[in-house]
C-alpha cells in the first residue's frame, strides 16, 4: 500500500515529465524482466513516453487555454478527458501490439491496465493545471512561460468552491461543494 | 528518540472497521427526491450504494441530516432532520476523509504507525499518536492545514469474490508548494463513533511512509492499485 511520488520543484510537471511516469506506471512490471524481455520492455517504455508527450502538451494548452479565458474552467468535469485518454490509449495499445509482448500478454488485460493508468494520469494532469491556477492566483502556462491571468479573482465562486473541494475546513463544506460541482445547483 | 514513520493501518482503524466506525462508500450525487414528509422521500430511481448514517446534502436539507432508516419499499428513505423546503435532489456522501502530510522534521518522539490513533487538531498543541499536532506539514500552496479532502471511489471486489479494496478518486496533489515531508496519515473527519468522554473526530484509518521535498514546485502522491493485492485498504480472508 505504499504511494508513488512525482515531485518538481518550481513549477508544475512538464508534458515530458507525464509522458514518462505514465509510461514507467504502464510497464512497471519491467522490474521483474530480465534478459531481452527487460531490453523490450524498456523499449517499449521510451515509444510510450514519446507517443504520449504531444497528448500531453495538447492537454496543458487545452487547459491553459481555459483558465485563461475564466474561471469557469474549474467546473468542467474532473474525469479524464474523454478524446485525449482515448487518442492516448488507441496508440498505446498500436505500439503494444507491434511489440514483442503482443504474443505473450492477454490483449484484455492489456487494455484495463492502459486504461485506468492513463486515466489516471490525464486525471491528475488536468488537476495540476486547476490547482497552481488557484494556489498560485492565477498563473497558467509551463516552465518558463507561466503568466499571470490579470482579472483572476479568489472570491470567484469557482475559486472558492474548489477550494471548499480539497481543503474543507468541516465535513459539510466539502459535502455542500461537491453537490454544487456534481448539480449545477447553487446553495446559500 | 527520534520519531518515525511506518507504513500501517492503524490497529484502532482495524476495530473501527469492524464496529461500523467508517463509510467508505462513494458519493451520489443529484438523485431525484419526492418528497411525502420533511424527513422523508423517495427516489426516483433507487439504486444501490446508500446505507444509514451518509450524510444528506442538497437545496432545503436539514443541517447535519443523515439517512436513519432506508425502506421498506424500493427507494425510501427517512432522514434524522428534516428539511427546511421542498428538497428535490439530493446528493449523499459517505464520511470524509482527509490526508494530511506528516513533517520530516518531526517535533516529538512518535511511532506514527500501528499505534496511532487519531489526528486531533492538525498543526496546533503537542504531538501525540492521538494527535498529529505540530508534527504536520506546515500550510504552503495548495496544501492547506489539515490536509486535503479524499472522495471514496466505488469498493471494488475480485472475482473471485476474495477480497474488497477501497480508494479514492481525488487527485492527490499539491502545487506552488514547498513541502517537506516523512510521510503522510489518512484519517476520517467524519463523527461516526464516540469514547467514553467525548465522540470521536479524525480517527486515523492509516499511516503510509512517503519521503520527500518539493519548493515552489508539485507533488503529486499516485496511490497504489485499488485490488486485493496493492490497495490502500483492503480484506481479504488469505
């Protein structure tokens, strides 16, 4: 039961970054290859990580993009993105299949663990975007091209509410945020 | 002695879960509600995945109301405080959990481990294995004190059925941050339980060992796979 960290100092994750600890996460079990197998799957590590940095730069322009334009952008859904996870995973499972491994794993299983690992990548992508927009008061972009969005304001209702989200101070100002997010509804 | 981090649940949460002391199911959200009395409706749609005491939110619900009974016919359900107005949909969630980040430079001599009981009061008084006091991670970007608010993802089950696992579906993550971190707690926020003197809050469920810094940057926590094998919380009879 033990979590895995990612940690970049100064800013968010790069797109490369993400490319290959979603990567690393999807042929994990190289660790336990050795001989040829191991080289493959090493192999097929590095294709992953290259396939995946555009999606992943698309991403950080897509969400940039949004929060640029409002604050609204916080209360699209926090599920995957549908086309980019799907894009993501139709190449995955194309490198997958012209790989060595295609003839020694179950296609199934194969597609489940590409699944929920690059959901939950993408997931927690679109989630940094979110969150250094609202604890750094509004910055977007990456790297050297972070810039500060002028009209952000953290009493937006947007704002506030993911905070109330991640960092409630009672269970009920959690509870009371996620009916808003998840309805549309809004309570006094 | 120095304090120390170890990767447990908690002894107390391994009663807890077997005294109705945690409710881990997921939200529902924005179920379609008739009314017939302030404290008590019917869905539109029953489904499964509701159980007594998850707290009731919504347009005109009562303060603090949970469900006190479901049943007897498909979909009903009565509350403990009834509604201030017509309510229409409701949303009901589970307990709330929360992780908090456990400081590399810890004040006190703690084990936080098995032995560990409960958070406390996060960030203020002594450090205790039943409060994590000053021993947390001090606020910076997004993390704020007493940690980050956790939603439970559905319980799965293997197939065979032999085992169930929980987790959640919040993002674990913190930006604009510097952080300086031994390890991380799980506890639940919500009042399930009460001791002898007083209920009980922020009752640990688990200790996880995370060693780790970021300044200025993002940290990011990927929990393990929610299966009889890796999950955070798990039963299974072998």
């Amino acid at each position: 039961m033990f979590f895995r960290m990612v940690i970049t100092n100064h800013g968010k994750h790069s797109d490369a970054k993400l490319a290959t600890v979603t990567a690393a996460d999807l042929v994990e079990n190289a660790a336990n290859l050795s001989g040829q197998d191991a080289i493959d799957m090493r192999r097929l590590e590095n294709q992953i990580a290259d396939i995946l940095e555009p999606h992943f730069k698309a991403l950080s322009d897509r969400e940039n993009g949004g929060l640029e334009k409002g604050h609204e952008h916080l209360a699209l859904s926090y599920e995957a993105h549908p086309e980019t996870a799907a894009a993501m995973e139709a190449e995955i499972m194309a490198a997958y299949k012209a790989s060595p491994f295609a003839a020694k794993m179950d296609d199934a299983v194969a597609a489940a663990n590409v699944h929920e690992v690059v959901h939950k990548w993408v997931c927690d992508a679109q989630h940094m975007h979110r969150d250094h927009f609202v604890s750094s008061g509004g910055q977007v972009g990456n790297g050297a091209d972070l810039r500060k969005v002028p009209d952000f304001d953290p009493n937006n209702e947007h704002v506030r509410r993911w905070k109330s989200l991640y960092t409630p101070s009672t269970p009920d100002e959690h509870r009371k945020a996620l009916h808003e997010l998840m309805t549309g509804e809004r309570m006094p | 002695m120095a304090g120390s981090v170890t990767t447990a649940l908690t002894n107390s949460s391994l009663a807890e879960m077997l005294s109705a002391g945690h409710c881990y199911l997921p939200p529902q959200t924005g179920l379609a509600v008739t009314q017939s009395s302030t404290i008590s409706g019917t869905l539109t749609t029953p489904l499964a995945g509701l159980a007594v005491g998850m707290a009731q939110t919504g347009t005109n619900a009562g303060a603090g109301a949970v469900i006190a009974t479901l049943g007897p016919t498909a979909g009903a359900y009565t509350t403990s405080i009834a509604s201030t107005g017509a309510l229409v949909s409701a949303t009901f969630t589970g307990d709330v959990f929360k992780i908090a980040l456990i400081a590399a430079a810890l004040a006190g001599n703690i084990a936080y481990g098995t032995l560990t009981t409960n958070a406390g009061t996060p960030g203020t008084s002594t450090p205790s294995q039943a409060n994590l006091g000053t021993d947390e991670q001090a606020a910076s970007g997004s993390y704020a004190a007493g940690g980050l608010a956790l939603v439970p993802s559905a319980i799965t089950q293997t197939n065979p059925v032999n085992s169930a696992a929980v987790g959640f579906s919040t993002t674990i993550q913190w930006t604009s941050a510097t952080l300086n971190i031994a390890g991380a707690m799980i506890y639940n926020t919500s009042t399930r339980l009460s001791s002898a003197a007083a209920p009980e809050n922020n009752r640990v469920v688990l200790v996880t060992a995370a060693v780790g810094s970021v300044t200025s940057g993002t940290l990011t926590l990927t929990a393990p796979t929610q299966d009889g094998h890796t999950g955070l919380i798990r039963l299974s009879p072998n």
